[in-house]
C-alpha cells in the first residue's frame, strides 16, 4: 500500500474540484485561459471535473491494489510535462507521489497555471506534499525519468536519459471505426471524442476510417452544434482558413463544412481544422492494418466497441487512472526503481 496521506489528499482535491464556481477555481480558470488561448473555460471545466470524479477513494484503491507501494526508498524522478491539453502531466504526478518518490517536475508553460493552482490545492490537505514536488528549469539530478513531447523531442530525451530509468512518450493520434450502423445519437457521442480540446490531445480522433463509398453526412450534422464555438476561437479559426486556403491553392480533393475539413489520406495524425478519413472493404484488413501502426495509437473508438481493441464512443476523452498513455504501466515503472 501507498501513503495514505498522499492518497486522502487526492480524494479531498477530488471533492473540492467537484465544484469549480467558487471564486478560487473561478480566477484560476480565468488565468489559465489567459495564459494559454486554448484552454477555454469549457474546456478547462471539462479536464477538471474529470479529475473531479476520477480522483474518489474506490477508484484509487482500484488502481493501486495491484502494487507494492513503495517498493524502495525514495528516488528523485524527472517530468517534462506537455501542455496540449489542461492538467495533461497530471498523472504522471500523483503516480509518482503516490509511488512513493520525489517529483522533480519541468512545466510546460502552456499549463503552468493549472499544474501550480493543482500542487498548492495538495499542499493545504498534505503540507508533506511541499517537500515531494520541486518545479524546476533542468533535470539534471533526476535517478530517472518521465518525459513527454513530439517525436522530434523524444530522440532528444532517449539521448539525454539513456543512462538512467525512463519512460519517453511519442506523438500519438487516436481514430474512430465506423461499421457503417451508426446512429445520429452515435454521432453525437462520437463527436465528443472528436471535438473536445479542439482536436489537439492524443486521445482526441484524428482520422474516422468508414466503409467503401461511405457518405459523412451524419457526421457533418453531429459536429455541426460546434461550429459557432470553433469559429469565434481566433487560433482555431486561423489554423482552418489556413488548411482551407493550402488546400484550395494546391487543388487537393477535400470536403468543406465551413469550420473543418475532410480529407482522404493514408496518413493518422491530422493538423488543426481537418479531420483525415479513410475506408476499407474488409474489417479483418483493417485490423491488420491498424496492427501494424499500434505504436501511433492511443485509442480506438467504436459504436459499442465492436471493432478489435477499441472503446466506446464518448470515451476517448474519459480515460480511468488505471488507463496508462502509450499502454505503457507508469506505477509499475515507479514501483521499481
């Protein structure tokens, strides 16, 4: 078992998040908006209260009951955290406080203000929590490391942390299969796990793989509540007429709602404004290839999770604490070092 002190101090965190109109939550919001233009208030609201409700004492002691908690004295763990999406390096926190060790953690300075408004609401239900959580500029006297970032970065990261413990995390992307029975109340689930964040998570769906000759049409009518919200976001707006306009001058085939595109393509991970389709005529293909690019995965959507290795729609964006990015365990990476 963990230190319970840690483990109830993450449940009344979970508890005080479960309302976020109180004037502190209220100014944090606010300035991570300010601070970060992607973090919308809805945005922000919606990463918190999941954290709200995943943070509860059964849910810890479900994660945590299959280790041995701390394995070892304590060792001083290096995070460089991502800042795509609100409170994105929050897991790797607590896994390593709840684990046992110190957390010597490199902000990104797209969430600094929820990451630091978070460690200080831990702080007042555990002062203990002050000592095992240092915000540094380098990690240099890290034992070992957790480090997230492009593919560009990680090569970067497996060079400098070669010679210590480490768990380096790549680009991902996420897509969706349609079996070509989809509902409209379907499509409204699935547009969630489009939609959320603007698309820039890796759990959010890149590219919908369809049946031959498949028509978008339910699609475009789903997604389309969300299109006053992504057209007055300056930095969404931008990112699509520029898709628009390179695809429009370059004479690339595409379909054109007015606040995204779609577009064949044999490639996963889609910019910002275009979502990527592709199709197939055989489901046993398909999973072979997807098979074959699992590495680039985080999650696969399904109606009902009928296709091989997938969720249901509308989870994507609802990961538990025992669901580990990359498929990689980082409590039992933490457990023995």
């Amino acid at each position: 078992m963990t230190d319970k002190t840690i483990q109830n101090a993450l449940v009344a965190l979970g508890r005080e998040l479960q309302d976020l109109s109180t004037p502190k939550w209220q100014e944090i919001m606010q300035l991570a908006y300010l601070k970060n233009r992607w973090f919308t208030p809805d945005n922000v609201h919606f990463a918190l209260t999941r954290w709200a409700f995943g943070l509860t004492e059964m849910n810890l002691e479900k994660w945590l009951a299959p280790y041995t908690l701390p394995a070892s004295a304590p060792k001083k763990v290096g995070l460089v955290m991502a800042g795509n999406i609100p409170l994105v390096g929050l897991h790797d926190l607590i896994s390593v406080l709840l684990a046992g060790h110190l957390a010597y953690v490199k902000l990104s300075k797209e969430d600094e203000v929820l990451m630091r408004a978070v460690v200080d609401s831990l702080v007042v239900y555990a002062p203990a929590i002050l000592e095992k959580v240092h915000f540094v500029e380098q990690l240099k006297e890290a034992e070992a490391y957790i480090a997230t970032g492009s593919d560009n970065t990680a090569r970067y990261f497996e060079y400098y942390f070669k010679e210590k413990p480490h768990i380096i995390r790549k680009n991902r992307v996420s897509v969706a299969v349609l079996k070509g029975n989809e509902t409209a109340e379907d499509f409204e689930m699935l547009a969630e796990d489009v939609m959320q964040y603007f698309g820039l998570g890796c759990r959010s769906i890149a590219k919908i793989y369809a049946p031959k000759d498949y028509d978008f049409i339910r699609f475009w009518q789903a997604i389309e509540p969300y299109k006053d919200n992504f057209l007055g976001h300056t930095k969404y707006a931008n990112n699509y007429e520029y898709q628009r306009a390179a695809y429009l001058i370059n004479s690339i085939i595409h379909l054109d709602n007015n606040f995204m595109i779609l577009r064949e393509s044999p490639e996963l991970a889609s910019p910002t404004g275009v979502m990527y389709c592709g199709f197939y005529e055989n489901v046993a293909d398909l999973e072979v290839e997807l098979e074959g690019v699992a590495g680039k995965l985080q999650v696969i959507v399904s109606k009902d999770a009928w296709f091989k290795n997938s969720t249901h729609f509308a989870q994507a964006q609802q990961p538990e604490l025992w669901d580990y990015a990359d498929g990689v365990d980082t409590m039992q990476f933490l457990s023995t070092l």
